[in-house]
C-alpha cells in the first residue's frame, strides 16, 4: 500500500512538472517565435534597403529645383563627359547615374510645385532619363560582353534602378495634375515598355 501511495504522488508530481515543462515550452516556443519575426522583419527591411541602393554609385539628393540655366550646363557637362568616356560599361554607369539624378530632380520639382508648367519640367526630366536608359539598353551588347565585377555590378545597379523609377514614378504621378495626367501615364508606359 505504501508503495501504491508513493507511486501515485510520484506520478502526480511528473505530471505537474509535464504541466510546468508544457507551460514553459509554449512560453518559450511563443517567444521564440516572436524573436524569429523580429529577425525576419529586420532582415527583409535590410534586403528591401539594399535593393534600393545601387552600389557604387552615389546620387546626390537635389537640395533645390535647378534653373533653366541650370539644367542647360547640366545637360553639357553629361554630354561631355559621356563623349570623354570611350569604356562601354564606365559610360552605362555615368548614364544611369544621370537618369537617377533627373528622376529626382524630377521628385523633387513635383514637390514643391503643382503649376502646370513646374510638371511639364518634371516630365521633360523623366524623358531625359528614360533617353539614357534607352541608349544603356541600346548598347547593352557592347557592355554585357565585358565580363568582370563591373559589368556585373552594373547589371544590378541597372534593375535597381527599374525598381527606384517604379516608385518614383507612382510617388510623382499622385502630384501631377488631372490635365496632366493622361500625358504623363503614357510617357510612363513608354518607359516601362523599354524597361522590360
């Protein structure tokens, strides 16, 4: 009997301690799933951060919409400077850089203005890009023979940027106004046409 009365309170102990070993382990498998999303969430922000960034070239943020004039000599001095440039993959990389500078001049004149004539700009910066895009895609067989790191890169930078010019373009358009829009969504299909 007295065996019969140990063996049952000893059982009754394991089966508080399973209790307390299963409360423990949801307590801690809940935890642990909540540290796993944590970490999940913080690696996809990363992997999502880095896709918008291309790499090893830096675009410079405009502080203020450039003038007329300023746009002239702008457009002088890229056009000098790809002439200047004889290696097929150097002069890709100066035309996305130029077509990611004018997209944000582009952000950034629908930002500060909604005159009609401030968006007409803003378009008249989008072309500009998408020519520079256009003239990559058109010498892509000269550059995408080069085989080496910056080719590469370059091959990464440029489907970045078809990401970046996405959403810049759905962030522009939301500004531009209803007269403006029809013009504008067909210049945006234009250049999601050539950057496939």
């Amino acid at each position: 009997m007295l065996f019969a009365v140990s063996f049952v309170s000893a059982q009754s102990t394991d089966d508080a301690n399973t209790e307390n070993e299963s409360v423990d382990s949801t307590d801690v498998d809940a935890a642990l799933d909540e540290v796993v999303d944590e970490d999940v969430a913080e690696v996809l922000d990363e992997v999502e951060n880095e896709e918008d960034e291309l790499e090893g070239v830096e675009v410079q943020e405009p502080t203020s919409v450039p003038s007329g004039f300023g746009l002239f000599l702008r457009d002088w001095r890229e056009r000098i400077s790809l002439v200047l440039t004889l290696d097929p993959v150097k002069k890709a990389e100066k035309q996305l850089l130029y077509a990611e500078e004018r997209i944000k001049i582009a952000e950034k004149i629908s930002e500060e203005s909604n005159n009609p004539r401030a968006q007409e700009k803003a378009q008249k910066m989008i072309e500009q890009a998408n020519k520079h895009i256009e003239k990559i895609e058109e010498r892509k067989e000269k550059w995408s023979e080069k085989v080496g790191e910056d080719a590469e890169r370059l091959r990464k930078n440029l489907a970045t940027h078809h990401l970046r010019r996405d959403k810049a373009l759905e962030r522009i358009e939301e500004r531009v106004p209803e007269e403006a829009r029809e013009k504008f969504e067909e210049l945006r299909e234009k250049m999601l046409e050539n950057g496939k």
